[in-house]
C-alpha cells in the first residue's frame, strides 16, 4: 500500500487515482476533526473540509517529500477553522453590545446542521467549547485525533514544549468546566 | 453523575503519561478524558466524499512527462528562467567572436610557431565579456525576482554565470576538436589547455569586477587590456627587459600557475557572490 506522501507525490504528476486514495483515507477523519473544532457543527465542518482539500490540491506543487502528508494537511485544516472563528470574532465586534444580540462567535452554530446531543455530551461539547482556540486545537489533534506531540508541533509550528504546555492547561480548565456543569464528580 | 473511563484506556494512558508526566496527573485526568471520548462524530457520507473527489479531479494538476518533471526541478528551473533574460547580445557576440576564431585559426595558422593560436586568444575575451555582462543585464529584473521568489540575488547571479560560463566554454571546446579535425597538425589537449584556464581566471575576474564596480564596461575593458598586454610581451619575453616581462603576466599562460589561477578564480566567484548583498546595500544608501 502506498503511503499518503507517495500518494502526493503522485497527485503532483496528476494520478488521479492517487487523488481518490488519499481523498477517502482522509475526508471522513477530517470532517470530524474540524466538527470538534466548532463545537459540533456538521454542515460546517464539511465545508471547512472541502475547503482544505481544495487548498491541498492548488496548493500540491508545494509539497515537498518526505514531509508527513497528515501533518501538512491538518495545518491547513488548522488555519481554515481559525481564519473563520477570526471572522466571526471581527462579526461579533461589529454588533453593539447594548443590543444584546446573540452570537456564538466560534461555531456559527446553524440549527440544521447541529445534530441533538444528550445533556451530558452538550456538557462536554460547552466545556471543550470554553478552551481557548490554541488549547482547544491542541486537546482535539491530541486526545481524539490521536496524533504524536511531535506531529502536532509539526502541524502547528511550534516547539513540543509549548503543545505540553497547551495541554496541560487546556486539561486543567476542562476538568474545572465539567466539574462545575455537573459532567464530571471527583 | 458516573465518571466514565474510556475504554481501550491503555493507549489513552500512555498519552496522558507522555503529556503529563507523573501517574497521579495521569489518574486524576483520564476520566476526564473519558468524558471527552463519549462525544462520538456523526458518520460522514461516502457520496460527500464521492462528490468532493469529481470536484478536486477538475484541479489536478495536468500529467506531466518524465522531462517536464526534470525541467522542473529547482536549479534547472532557475537555470531556464534565467535563460531568457540573460542579455541576447551575449550569446550573439560569443558566437561570432567563436566563429571569427575558427575561421582566422584555420587560415593563418603555424604549426611551427610557439605563439597563441588565434582561438587561444579570443577564447578568454570572450569569456570576460559575457561574464562582465551578467551582473549589468537586467539588474532590476534580478531584484524583481528575488522580491518576487524565495530565489536570493546570489543564486541567480550562479545560474547566470553557469549559464554564460558554461555557453562559452562549450562554444570554445566545439571550436576546439573541429580545429583539431580538420588540421591534422593541431593536438586537441594542448589546444584546449592553452585557453581554458586563462578564460575561467578572466570570465571569474570580469565578474567580480563588475559586481564589485557595477561597470560591466570597466569589467570586460579591463579584461581585455590585462589580456591584450599579455599576449603582446609574451611573445617578446626571450628578449624581454624587466618591464615586459612585468607587462607579459607570464602565468596566465603558464602551466605551473594553472592551479593557482583556478583557485584565485574560485575565491573571485565566491567573494564576488558574497558581496553582492552588501554591495547593494551600500548603493541603496548612496540612492
């Protein structure tokens, strides 16, 4: 079986079937990456996908071999989501606070494309939510996306140190959050 | 409300360990872990993934040959970029200043005279001017491209002396073995050694001159007049006094030097190279 890097350098010679491969190996893991990231919106999360594979595709000329395919196409996930919860942050600014309009500024959440999820899992779903971007990205790629320290400092371009650290953290104020909510009892 | 821990919590635990450090931190933090794990992904549709497939098909880049892919390949491609905009004029001048030396060599020479053969001496004129050159022709273009690429001013200055260097030595070395073809009386590794080195010390002497001045006329004029008194004395020197033999360079053409002249050449190329960021520097000052 090829690996995904021998796929990419196939795909920048055009092999469509190298295309299809790599595709379906990742668009389904993807997809549930980036649902994490915004707090659950599924119609959403299949756009941003969408959207990284085409920046992946324009962009294939630019990968150099042997560099980890995952980790280069995770970066670009990375980046999407966070260019769209800047929006949203720039969106929310614009509304006057007086108003008292409501926006959640990370997920856009829409109705119908926001699956119905028990309390308990809502509970988790708020907490992960309350992270800070930084610190949720580096909880999700860790502990559902499974990926190594390494691949994650790789992914996002920073020290291993510094993902530690994100985690750390970003453990510490989810155990505080599901306490609070009733999730989680020591 | 019950704490869940995950289960196939093993591989879970070794990820908190790496993360964490100490087993009570690990403890204390998988059911939390545990509780992140109940929140499960909706399965993705394969017609999704079918449709997101035909749509990236239209984005592919197109097929390319075995040679494209060479071509593509960073410095040939950097050396094709700059083989359309190095100065026509050089290429033009070196080919008719070859020819000239053919035609002259093949007409007048001598096998019994010690002197230059005609191609002998146009062969490091030439070199000088097409590598004094380099650094003169396009300058705005080299800048736009570095501003433009992530290819620094230094690598394109190499590719363009390779480029240059590389054209006049094969014109001078084709010149060379059809001398040696159609005059029986002229050995082609005496001929090809009593231009060769005098042209790489000269081509790597008219660059750094010209990076250096940021004169490509000083750069070749110079060239030619240290050549020029060489091949006049030279042929003077048995009954030369000193001043002609001073005047004469005696090792450009002479073979103990050769070494000497092909690491001068080198350290030339490479100072020059080297120089090329402060040089500009300093003329953006002066502007």
């Amino acid at each position: 079986m090829q690996t995904d890097e021998e796929l990419a350098v196939s795909i920048q010679q055009g092999n469509q079937s190298a295309l299809t491969e790599l595709v379906n190996r990742h668009h389904s893991r993807l997809i549930g990456y980036l649902y994490r990231l915004t707090g659950g919106n599924r119609g959403l999360a299949e756009d941003m996908a969408q959207e990284t594979f085409l920046r992946v595709i324009r962009a294939i000329e630019q990968y150099r071999y042997p560099r980890t395919f995952k980790t280069w196409l995770y970066a670009i996930a990375t980046n999407i989501a966070r260019d769209h919860f800047k929006r949203a942050e720039m969106r929310y600014s614009m509304i006057d606070v007086d108003s008292n309009e409501y926006i959640n500024l990370s997920t856009d959440h829409q109705p119908e494309t926001t699956l119905i999820v028990d309390a308990e899992t809502q509970g988790v779903i708020n907490a992960l939510m309350s992270l800070s971007e930084h610190q949720r990205v580096v909880v999700v790629l860790r502990y559902y996306e499974g990926l190594a320290l390494q691949d994650i400092a790789t992914t996002l371009d920073i020290p291993v140190g510094t993902v530690k650290s994100r985690l750390s953290l970003g453990l510490k104020k989810l155990k505080e959050k599901l306490e609070r909510s009733g999730v989680y009892e020591k | 409300m019950k704490n869940n821990v995950p289960a196939g919590n093993d591989k879970l635990k070794t990820l908190l360990e790496e993360d964490l450090g100490s087993s009570d931190a690990v403890d204390e933090y998988l059911p939390i872990i545990g509780k992140l794990q109940q929140w499960s992904t909706p399965s993705s549709a394969q017609a999704i993934t079918d449709t997101l497939i035909t749509q990236l098909a239209h984005e592919l880049p197109a097929k390319q040959s075995h040679l494209e892919r060479v071509l593509e390949i960073y410095p040939i491609a950097i050396l094709r970029s700059q083989l359309m905009i190095v100065k026509r004029e050089i290429w033009i001048a070196s080919i008719l200043l070859t020819l000239i030396g053919l035609l002259v060599t093949m007409a007048i020479y001598d096998s019994t005279s010690n002197d230059l053969t005609p191609i002998a001496i146009l062969a490091p004129i030439i070199g000088a001017i097409g590598t004094g050159l380099i650094y003169d022709s396009g300058l705005e273009r080299i800048l736009e491209l570095e501003s433009t690429t992530r290819t620094s001013k230094q690598m394109i200055l190499l590719a363009r002396l390779t480029l240059v260097y590389g054209f006049n030595l094969s014109l001078s070395l084709l010149t060379s073995v059809l001398l040696s073809l159609i005059q029986s009386d002229i050995s082609l590794l005496p001929l090809i050694s009593s231009w060769f080195i005098p042209m790489t010390f000269l081509s790597a002497f008219a660059f750094f001159i010209s990076i250096i001045s940021g004169d490509a006329f000083l750069a070749w004029s110079l060239n030619i007049g240290i050549w020029t008194l060489h091949v006049v004395f030279n042929g003077q020197i048995s009954n030369a006094n000193p001043l002609t033999q001073y005047l004469s360079l005696q090792g450009l053409s002479t073979p103990q030097f050769h070494p000497l002249l092909l690491m001068m050449a080198m350290v030339l190329i490479g100072v020059a190279v080297w120089f090329t960021e402060q040089v500009e520097h300093g003329r953006g000052n002066v502007a």
